[in-house]
C-alpha cells in the first residue's frame, strides 16, 4: 500500500538548526536508514536517500561516516550542492534549509495502515536521536493525502453512527405517533434496514471507503425509502380495519405498488445521474445510493408482506 500518505514534513524550525549542520544532516542520515530497515517500510524517499546514494556510486558506501571531520566534510559538499543543483532544492526550504520531506511507502504484504507506519516513523525517529542528538532539536509531522483521509475516516464512522440513530429514532416515533404500534411499525422499517446493511456488504466486497459522500448513504436511504414503508403500512391499515392480513397485504400491494415502483425508479435514477461526476466520491455515492433503493423496494414486496403476515398470525383465507 502506497503511503504517499505518509509524507514526512521534518522541520527544525525558523531559528532552529539547518540541514546542512553536521549534527541534523547525521541524524537525518540514521533516521532514513532506520526506516528502510523498519519491516513495515518499503522505502523512504528524500534528501538523504539522494545523497546516500550519491555515496554509494562513489564508491565510499551509503552511511555517513560518524567522525565528525567528514561529517563536517559531507555537510559543506551538501550546502554546495543545494546551491548548484536545482533538483535538488525541490527537497528543501531554501530561504532558511531549515526543512525538508520525506515519501514514506509501506512494505508490500505487510499492513499500511497508517497506525503501522506511525509507529515505524516514530521508532526510527527514537533511534536516529539516539545516534545523533542534535536531531531532538528538530521535530517532525505526518502529512499527505493518505494521512488527510485517515483522519476524516476517524470522524466519519461516529458521524455515521450518530446521524443513523438520530434519523433511526426520528423516523420510528413518527411512525409510533401515528400509526400506534412499536412492533409492526419497526418490522415497516426492515427494507430500509435491509438495503443500508446489504450496501455497506457491497462496499466491503468492493473496497469502497467511507468518504464525505459515501457517509450519507445510510441516512439517505432510510429517510428517502421510509416514504414507501409508510405508504404501505398505511394502506395496509386501511384495510385491515374491515378485512384479513390476506386482503389487507393485496390491497396495500394494489394501491401503494405502483407508486412504490414509480418512485423508487425516480429516485435511484435521479441518484444514478452522479455515476457520470468526475469525482470519485460522488459516483461512488450515486451508483451505491441507487441500488440501495432498488434494494428496498425488492423487500418492499417481500420481505415486508411476510413479516407483516408473520406479526398478525393469520392463516391464509384460501
């Protein structure tokens, strides 16, 4: 797994030290070779693994050497480089040489969360201190793409949970107030209930995230496909003040299918409409969000009517 969002933005401040002194360039140097070391860590790509490999192709190995005169040595020919290779400089802060990144990638087979490689960067920023000290006076942070996303996904799934039940609870004393039944009514939720819980199986199978779209199927769904529920509960109430399960599920059927199919058709294809958005997000949302509603009206005509007909215990009449 890529951990591009993982960059590693290593700053040792506006007054701090700078990169080209011998100490924070040592440091630098142990901390990039501690992460290629780490098992979580494929590779990690910046200043210093240049310049390691710069050693290499001359023939003098890629660890900095720890006597502090071709320390100082190899700094100075850094502080040259910087000013005469332009390649170079995208990797640095060249008012102050006070910061530079690392690209941080996640060995292949092995879990990239970004928890796991959290804990890589933190154990070999603990080592590289240990050899060269001067680096404490340096700090770093986790940035990037990757990182951005894990830290929205942390506040979505409470999100999702919260504004659920909110939207759950809502809907169910609605349907209590007015049609004064808790057990019948909740069994009038069970397509919504069903397609919520097929979808987010869809999005498991298919490695779809939750994002800032996808986390408004579920309420979506629930509060969009209720109208259908409660357009056959009410009718199926309708005749069942005069008539048997049996009569008053045909003609709940009778009267609210067409409308139930109409609608749902109208709905998933008002939904299906963003599959052609050019934002990831937003066609995953459309394309989800409609066959959650092609999912509930399924159960609409079946499972629905059975735990209805399950509820009342009634035998048929034929």
């Amino acid at each position: 797994m890529l951990a591009d969002l993982d960059h590693q933005a290593v700053g040792p401040g506006q007054a701090g030290p700078r990169l080209v002194d011998p100490g924070v360039l040592l440091g630098l140097d142990r901390f990039t070779a501690a992460l290629e070391r780490s098992p979580a860590v494929g590779s990690a790509v910046g200043l210093p693994a240049v310049l390691r490999l710069r050693r290499e192709l001359a023939g003098s190995g890629p660890d900095l050497p720890d006597e502090p005169t071709r320390v100082e040595r190899a700094a100075a020919e850094l502080e040259q480089l910087l000013l005469s290779e332009p390649a170079l400089q995208g990797w640095v802060d060249m008012e102050s040489l006070g910061s530079t990144y690392l690209t941080v990638t996640s060995r292949a087979g092995v879990d990239g969360s970004t928890a796991t490689l959290t804990e890589a960067v933190e154990e070999a920023w603990a080592q590289a201190i240990a050899v060269a000290p001067d680096l404490a006076q340096c700090s770093y942070r986790l940035v990037g793409h990757g990182m951005l996303e894990a830290t929205i996904s942390a506040h979505l799934v409470p999100t999702l949970v919260e504004s659920f039940a909110i939207t759950f609870a809502l809907i169910f004393a609605v349907f209590l107030i007015v049609f004064r039944s808790g057990a019948a009514r909740l069994t009038a939720m069970l397509p919504s209930l069903f397609a919520i819980l097929v979808t987010f199986l869809v999005m498991r199978l298919f490695d779809i995230p939750l994002n800032v779209a996808t986390i408004l199927i579920a309420t979506t769904v629930l509060g969009a496909t209720e109208n259908d529920q409660i357009h056959f509960f009410y009718h199926f109430q309708e005749a069942r003040a005069e008539g048997s399960t049996e009569r008053s599920l045909a003609h709940a059927i009778r009267v609210a299918g067409h409308a139930i199919l109409f609608a749902t058709l109208i709905n998933a294809s008002g939904f299906l409409a963003l599959a052609l958005s050019n934002l990831p997000p937003m066609r995953q949302f459309g394309i989800i969000t409609s066959l959650a509603f092609g999912l509930a009206m399924v159960a609409d005509f079946t499972a629905l009517p059975a735990a209805l007909w399950i509820i009342f215990r009634q035998k048929p009449e034929h």
